[in-house]
C-alpha cells in the first residue's frame, strides 16, 4: 500500500476504494448497496493491515453522499483496535497519529454533510496497453524512456496499467533488445512527500493517462507471467508527472549520491527471486517509515 501520511486519505487503499465508490455512486446504486459491494470484493475482516483503510473509504464515501450507515460507522470505530492497525505498529508515533486521525474522522462524519455528492455522467476508458508491452514515454523533447507494462486491468468504467520504469533513455526508434540491457529506475526524491520514492513502479488508470496518452508508443513486447516484487506496494501514477519525476532524479544526481541500496536490472526483473525480493521488500518498508508525515487532515 502506498502512503504518504497518516490522515485518512493519505494511502492509496483509501482513495483506491473513495474512486471506486464514486463510480458505483454514478452508475445508479445507492450508499448501501455499494457497501455491501465492497464489502464482498474487499472482504475487509480477512485483512487486519488494511482493514482500517478499507473501512475509512467506504465511510468516507457514504458520508460524502448523505447516506452513513451505522452499520458502517460501527466498523469505522473497531477500526481503531490495535488488532486492524498492524501497519502502523512498528512505530508508536506514527501509531498514536494514526488513532487521532481516526479518532477525528469518526467525530466528524457523525455531522451531516450540509449537500451531499451529486451524480455525474459516467465515461468509460478501458486500459491502453496490454502486460507485456514495452513503451516508450516522452519526458522531454525528442527524449523517450522505456517502460514495461506488467499488469493491465478493466474493470467497472475505468481500465488500468501498472508500469515499471527503466533507466533506458532514447531519442531514436530502439528494439526490445535495447530496453533489456537496462536497469529498474530509482527515485531519491519521488516528489511530494516522497510519495514515489524507491523503484519506479506505479498503477496508471486509463482515465488519468487519457489526455496525455500520445506521449507513449509501443516498442515491442516481453511475454511473462511474474515479475520481480520490487517492494510492498505500488503507489497510484500520475500519467502528468512522469516527466518531472525523471527530471528531478537526474539533477538529484549531479550533486548527490543517491541512496539506492541494490542496482536493479531488467533482467533480473524479469524473474522472481527470493532472496532479492526479500531485500528490497525490506528496504520499501524503510522507506514507508521514513517518508509518513503527521498530516492528518482528511
């Protein structure tokens, strides 16, 4: 799960389940219906470290909607039990943040919105690439960087591609080849709040990518069925910032070491290997500790 602070939007399983909401809001079904909906995909009580993620959301939703059950309120406030709160357990601070944050949004979603959410027409984007694909995306003028596409999902009215990275930049047509030679790029930086820090992995829906979507083209293809765990979770995209997410790193560098624990390459990526991951899932949960700020406003 991506994170970036303790408020209650501040970690992608939230906002995951708040943009969904509002798509079955919009499709017609009311705030019970689409509890119960999410309820059944998420299956929230057979997992004790997003429990209070998923249950959040759903509230938020309702309460955005004028229609907060007590049925959902109720689980909102068991998910304050140390029990559903494993993922902050390991730092008593960032533990005690998280109970106000909770605390604070269970006060305040018990006073009705003065206008609740109002439906809109619904657009469908279905996902533009399929697992496999290797792109190219322009960062800068004539400047391409290679990317693998490793997952592709089209579900409700929004498709989605999780892409990976890489270090291979380009300005003329490249082969597969090419893009093999390369390595997994690394974020020192990782733009507001660090939030991409780490290996550049992230989920992109079809919708954000849409408006900018000629930027990429298709180099070729990598057929796999697993890849490499570069961390714990993968953090939301932003189609728009790919570009300065790039650009930051290589000024980054020209003046610092970058604290990168393991070179990475595509071809190890393209594998599984559990000792490998083991690191790298260790170093992602250093760098989730590191980078939670106390924010806590919704």
């Amino acid at each position: 799960m991506g994170t970036w602070g303790t408020g209650i939007l501040h970690n992608d399983t939230t906002v995951d389940i708040w943009t969904e909401f509002k798509e079955l809001y919009n499709s017609g079904l009311s705030a019970k219906e689409i509890r119960q909906q999410l309820e059944k995909e998420y299956q929230p009580e057979k997992d004790e470290e997003n429990y209070s993620e998923i249950w959040t959301g759903i509230a938020y939703g309702q309460w955005m909607c004028g229609e907060l059950e007590e049925y959902t309120l109720g689980k909102v406030k068991a998910a304050t039990d140390e029990k559903w709160l494993t993922l902050w357990a390991e730092d008593k601070k960032l533990f005690q943040k998280r109970i106000k944050a909770l605390s604070e949004f269970i006060t305040k979603i018990q006073t009705h919105r003065p206008t609740s959410l109002k439906r809109k027409k619904i657009v469908t984007r279905q996902a533009f690439f399929q697992a496999g694909d290797v792109i190219g995306i322009e960062i800068n003028p004539e400047q391409y960087v290679a990317a693998i596409v490793t997952k592709q999902k089209d579900y409700g009215n929004d498709g989605e591609n999780t892409i990976v990275f890489t270090d291979c930049f380009f300005s003329k047509p490249i082969s597969v080849e090419e893009v093999l030679k390369a390595n997994i790029f690394y974020l020192d930086v990782g733009g507001s709040n660090n939030y991409y820090r780490g290996y550049f992995e992230a989920i992109f829906s079809a919708r954000n990518m849409a408006k900018r979507i000629k930027l990429a083209h298709k180099v070729g293809e990598i057929k796999k069925d697993e890849y490499l765990w570069l961390g714990v979770g993968t953090p939301i995209g932003d189609w728009n910032k790919i570009s300065e997410l790039y650009n930051e790193q290589l000024a980054f560098l020209l003046n610092h070491q970058s604290d990168r624990p393991l070179n990475v390459s595509v071809q190890e990526f393209l594998k599984r290997d559990n000792k490998l991951e083991t690191k790298l899932i260790e170093w992602d949960k250093k760098i989730f500790r590191e980078k939670l700020k106390p924010q806590n406003a919704v």
